[in-house]
C-alpha cells in the first residue's frame, strides 16, 4: 500500500499533468508524467504517460506502456485506439474485447441461450469500454480488417447506445446500408416530410435543359485507331453540363420558439445545454430520445481517468444498457424526481477524496445513499422532459436530415440527395462538409461547373479543409483547367503536405499535363501517408493504364477495391483493362459489378452495353443501352455504341439515325463522320460518304492514312467492315 504522503504526491502530479493537457502543454505534463511514474508504478501513473505520448502523437509509445498491465477499461480503450492508429487491428480488438468475452462466457454460465450483443446492449453498465464509443472503434477495427458485415453491426450496436453517434451513421452509408434514419435518430423532421411534395427542382447533368450543342461528348477525341475504351483515362468522364443549381431556402427549417434560460445542469466546468421546444419533428422512437438527452447531459460516458471529477465517481452509473430504461419506464416515478427540473453535478468534494478515487483505479467506490439519490432523480429528469423539444431534439433533426442526404448520395441516388441538402438552412448548408457532399453529388452526376463552383464555395466557407478537394482536383482535370489546377496543388502543398489529399491533387496537376511517371510518383506518395484511402489506388490504375501498364494496373484498381469494396470506379478500371486486353468475359463481369453498386451511371449502362457486344450478345446490349437512355436520354456515347451494333446486325438505316445524333451533338468529332461514311457507303450513298471523308480528314490529319485508305475503297464492296467499324 502506499504511504499518506506518496498519496498526496500522486495526486498533485496527476492534477498537474490535467492542467496542463488541458492548455496543450503536452511536453511538459510528458515531463512530470515520466516524474510521477518514477516514483510509483501505479496503472494510473502509467496512463498519465501514455495518454501524453498519444497527445502527441506517439501511438507507439503509448502502446508499448500500456501493453502488458492490468488496465481499466478506458485505459483499455486508449490502448486499443493507439493499436488501431498502428494497424495491429488484432490486438485492438484484444484490448476492446478481450474482458468482455470472458464476462459473457460466466453470463453464459446462467443463461444457455444469452446473445452477446443483446447482452452487450443489456448490461449497465456496458462491459465494452467506453460503451457506444468502444462500439464504434470495433467497428472500425472490422471495416479495416474487411469484416463489413460485423463492421455494419458494430455500428449499429453503437447507434442504439448512443444515437447522436454521427459517425457510426456515416460509416454505414459508406459501406452501403440503408439504415432508415428517423429510425436511428428516433425523429422525423417536416423537412424530409415535405422534401418530395414540394419538390425541390434540382438540375440533373444528363437533362434536357440545354440543348444538345452545349453539352459536349465522348472527350478525349476518338482515335480511328483505336476502341472507345482505349481514349478513357478517368472514369465515368463526360463533359458537363452548365446546369443551374436550385435556390436556397433564406429561412431555416429547424427555426424554434424563443429560447428560455434555464440549463439543464449547473456545473461551471461543463458547457451548459439550454431548454428549447420545438414542433418540428414527429418522434418516432422516443426512448431513442432519451438516450441522445442522457448522453447530451453527460450522463453516459464516465469522466475520464485522467480528469479530476468531484462528486458521483462511479463507473456503475455511467454506461447504462437498453434494459435499465426499460425497468425506469416500468416503475413509477417519484413525487419529488418529478418535480426535479434541473441537473447538477456534486462539485463539493474535497480534492483529496477525488485523488484517492483516481489513484486506486481497480477499487469501485460505493456511493454515498445521497449522491445515488441525486443520479437517479437526474436520470428521471431526462425521462420527464421527453415531452419537450429542447436542443438535443433539434440536434437529432438535422442529424436525420443530413443521414437521410448521406444515405440517397451513398447510393448514388444524387438527384435524391441534392433535394434535401438544397433544403437545409442557410448557415447549415454553407458549411464544409455539407458543400463537400453537395460538390461529390454534382460530380457523381457528370455535372462538373456545379461540381466546381460547389467545392470552390467550401474552399471559400473553410480554407483550411483539405478534404474534398481530391474531388476539386478531378473536376478541374475533367474540364481541363490547367492553370487552375497548378493554383490548386500549390496551395494544397503550402498548406499541408501531410496529407494524402494533398499528393492527390499535384498527381492529377502532373496527369493533365500527359506527366504520367511524375503523375505516379505523387499517387505513391498519398498512398504511403494513408494506405486506406482509396482514391489514390485508382488514379494510379488510370494513370498505368494511360501508358499501357495493365498488370500494375489490375494491382492497383484491386487493391483500391481491398480498401473499399464499393468504389466502383475500381471495379470500373478493371473492366477497361479486361476490354482492351479483348478479355470480354472479364470485362462484362467486372462493369456489371460496378454498375451494382451506380445503378444510377448511364455511362457505366453503355460500357455493359458494349461488353456485352463483343461477346455475342447483341439483343442483352440494346437493352442495356435502352436502360441507359432512360436514365439519360442524351446520351451521345450511349447513341454511338447502339450504332455500332446497329452495324453488326446489318442494319445500317438505324445506324445512319443513330449517328447523326451523335454528329449534331459533336460536329467536329473526326471519328463520328469517318464511321457516318462507312454506314453511307454501306446504303450506297457515295456522293455523301466521300463527304464525310473529307470532313474527317480535314478535322484530324493524322489519321489520313485510315481515311484516305476508306476513300480509296469507295467502288469496292463492302466486305467486313462491321469489324472495322
């Protein structure tokens, strides 16, 4: 046991190093962290140094104190997230799991049919550490580890304990679960309410608001020489459209009544959480409510081990399961908890008992019956103020509203999504990640003007948000800003180049200027900062692919898909290599399987259509191409593979239709007469077949030996050139 006078050291160590943590003062609480574990050996006195060493920056010195001690669960907790920060996601689990397992297998003892994760949910207090927020770790640990579907249900464990729990939501958009979110959020806001009635009017790219002469195609021009495929250097690229985007509401939709003054809890250190009401939003699961108000009023993560508390300090308050508010709505309330309308927390105690709490960490301490007394009146409170609105439920509207977009624009439904962002409040809606969002749906939509001028307004309300501008960087590459992209990668390096966003940004700088080795060079360097960011894997699949390097291609798009099994620009990569290496089996598979997951592409419909041409199956590819049509009536490379086909079926007259579509849209595409020649010459038009010729010839002079070639053959028979077509 310790000495009354090693006691008092510890504990004034520990208050110092708190304090200066709490100024970012890292080094210097580091310093007397190291003093403190000289001189005792404590688990607390080791934790202090760990957490440092993970202030700043260190994950792996924090792992190697702490591995090996017997911890508490939030020691547990840091240990985990430090193996996490390392990859060693087998050991991250360990720390998180390993306890809880052995607690289930005694539970298991009593109740043959226990389910560990109803008992996970059940259990108060939460066996995993940090309950939701451990939750949510493991299921990062699975994602990471490609176990998505345990991942998928982490995230929803973590959801259940803790609804304002944003980013387990965000995760499972990305992994492509359709989790209803007035479900999740337990609220339904007018906003989604009234989103498809009022119908905000949202310009799709592939619409019919221009005419056909602004919207160009099939860019990079044709090669005579060569496939359709072999001129694609980026995924799903079609010239934009100007499309306008829909105005903004000027009043916000979550507006309340006046405020009143009254926080719900008085304690100086903590932020107070005022009481509001507002009718704005159908509660659909109330319970989930009252979750998101105890977890608002700090009534369920414990304090940390690190941070002085006084008063309520211990752990089986904090961390209730699902089946104690069951119980609490069962039983009665008593009079005078009814009328509590306050929350405090106790800030009486001496300094010395809060320093013999924290430094005998493996000892539960027994509340006293008055502060027990004072907990559970507080959790009745949340309870009682179910009925009024207050700023949690506005919280859980605009999470609701903002998932329900999220998960539209993780399917690829942008049309969808852009009707509910445009729906949100001003000062809402001119936020970073929101524009970020709106600037990806745009994108998605081949709609590169609004994709930039949405991004560029993110860069404008943050400019220090590096995130999302990858996408910036593409759309500039798209509409072939070379200037502009130069700024743009200059800025991005002065301003962090420790970021895979970064490199992203001069790779694509190097690609538009046909630099691909240098191109290569910056999309290893954003690999070797975050291996699991995906985007960096693809463009250097594009950029092998320019210069003709399959194999380290096919590497790349796979190991872009290891990293997320739903970025169909991989998968879409895949099928354009398996095309030009004529591996048409493959090729079909590999579009099929990005078309799965953007059922929405009318692009990736026309390259299905086109595999499937080649292997034999002309009637499967018309209807694939029908498919895309409707999707996007326009569609100009779409309208050029039915024509090819139209070819190969010999019947040239609905080819002829078909391409001059596609001439009206791109006049001064070489390849589109040349292929109009070969289709006249086929009805036995001459005279205007040798006038597409030459117009062919005059619009791309490098190709006239295949043109004049054609020219000369205009009295010879028209022998095999379906193939040639």
């Amino acid at each position: 046991t310790n000495k009354p006078a090693d006691i008092v050291t510890e504990a004034t160590y520990s208050s110092l190093i708190q304090q200066y943590l709490s100024v970012f003062l890292v080094d210097n609480a580091t310093f007397l962290a190291e003093r403190l574990v000289a001189s005792t050996k404590s688990s607390h006195a080791h934790y202090l140094l760990a957490l440092c060493h993970y202030r700043n920056g260190q994950p792996k010195r924090t792992k190697c104190i702490l591995e090996a001690r017997e911890l508490l669960p939030e020691m547990q907790y840091l240990l985990a997230k430090a193996c996490m920060d390392l990859g060693e996601y087998g050991q991250a689990e360990q720390a998180l799991l390993e306890q809880v397992r052995i607690q289930f297998r005694q539970a298991r003892t009593e109740n043959d049919k226990l389910d560990m994760d109803e008992w996970i949910l059940n259990t108060t207090p939460c066996p995993v550490p940090n309950g939701a927020a451990g939750l949510y770790l493991m299921g990062e640990i699975c994602k990471r580890s490609n176990r998505r579907e345990r991942a998928k249900h982490y995230f929803r464990l973590s959801l259940k304990l803790d609804p304002i729990m944003w980013s387990s939501y965000e995760a499972l958009c990305e992994m492509g679960a359709e989790d209803d979110p007035t479900q999740v959020f337990g609220v339904c806001p007018i906003t989604l309410q009234t989103a498809c009635s009022e119908g905000a009017t949202v310009t799709n790219a592939a619409s019919t608001t221009l005419p056909i002469q602004e919207r160009g195609v099939l860019t990079p021009s044709f090669s005579l020489s060569q496939t359709p495929l072999d001129v694609v250097a980026r995924p799903m690229e079609t010239t934009p459209a100007n499309a306008s985007s829909s105005r903004l509401p000027k009043t916000s939709l979550f507006a309340t009544t006046s405020r009143k003054n009254t926080s719900l809890f008085e304690t100086p250190n903590l932020t107070p959480i005022l009481k509001e009401k507002s009718f704005h939003a159908a509660t659909t699961n109330p319970r989930v409510v009252i979750r998101a108000r105890k977890v608002a009023a700090r009534l369920y993560y414990p304090p940390s081990p690190e941070t002085p508390m006084s008063g309520i300090h211990t752990k089986s308050l904090f961390l209730s399961g699902l089946q104690e508010e069951e119980e609490q709505d069962s039983t009665p309330k008593d009079a005078n908890s009814m009328g509590q309308t306050n929350m405090t927390f106790s800030a009486t105690a001496s300094n010395k008992s809060t320093s013999l709490s924290l430094l005998q960490p493996q000892q539960e301490q027994q509340p006293e019956p008055e502060m027990e007394q004072d907990a559970i009146k507080r959790e009745d409170t949340v309870n009682e103020e179910q009925e009024e609105g207050g700023g949690v439920q506005e919280i859980l509207e605009l999470l609701c509203v903002l998932g329900a977009a999220h998960r539209h624009l993780c399917q690829y439904r942008c049309r969808e999504a852009l009707q509910i962002f445009h729906r949100l409040p001003h000062e809402q809606f001119h936020t970073g990640w929101v524009l970020h969002q709106v600037g990806r749906a745009y994108f998605e939509m081949n709609d590169y003007q609004n994709a930039r001028r949405h991004l560029e307004l993110m860069q404008h309300f943050e400019p220090h948000r590096i995130k999302g501008l990858e996408i910036l960087s593409t759309t500039l590459w798209q509409l072939k800003k070379e200037v502009e992209l130069s700024h743009l990668a200059q800025r991005a390096v002065d301003f962090d180049r420790k970021t895979p966003e970064c490199w992203c940004i001069v790779g694509n700088c190097f690609s538009l200027q046909k630099e691909h080795e240098t191109a290569l060079t910056f999309f290893h360097r954003a690999i070797q900062l975050d291996p699991s960011f995906t985007y960096p894997h693809t463009l250097s699949g594009h950029e092998y692919s320019a210069i003709e390097d399959f194999d380290k291609a096919v590497s790349c798009y796979r190991d872009a898909i290891r990293a997320d099994e739903r970025h169909y620009n991989a998968w879409y990569g895949l099928g354009a290599v398996y095309y030009r290496q004529e591996k048409y089996d493959l090729a079909e598979y590999h579009f099929q399987r990005a078309l799965a997951i953007n059922t929405k592409s009318s692009v990736l419909h026309c390259h299905v259509g086109m595999a499937q041409h080649a292997n034999g199956k002309p009637y499967q590819a018309l209807d694939t191409l029908a498919a895309a049509f409707r999707l996007d009536p326009i569609n100009p490379q779409g309208r050029y593979q039915r024509a090819t086909i139209y070819m190969a079926m010999d019947r040239p007259h609905e080819a002829l239709m078909e391409l001059e579509k596609v001439r009206d849209a791109a006049p001064r595409e070489a390849s589109i007469h040349f292929a109009m020649g070969r289709v006249l010459k086929r009805i036995g038009r001459p005279e205007q077949a040798m006038r597409c010729f030459l117009i062919a010839l005059d619009l791309d002079p490098k190709d006239a030996n295949v043109i004049k070639a054609a020219m000369e053959k205009m009295d010879e028979p028209d022998i095999d050139e379906a193939s040639a077509f």
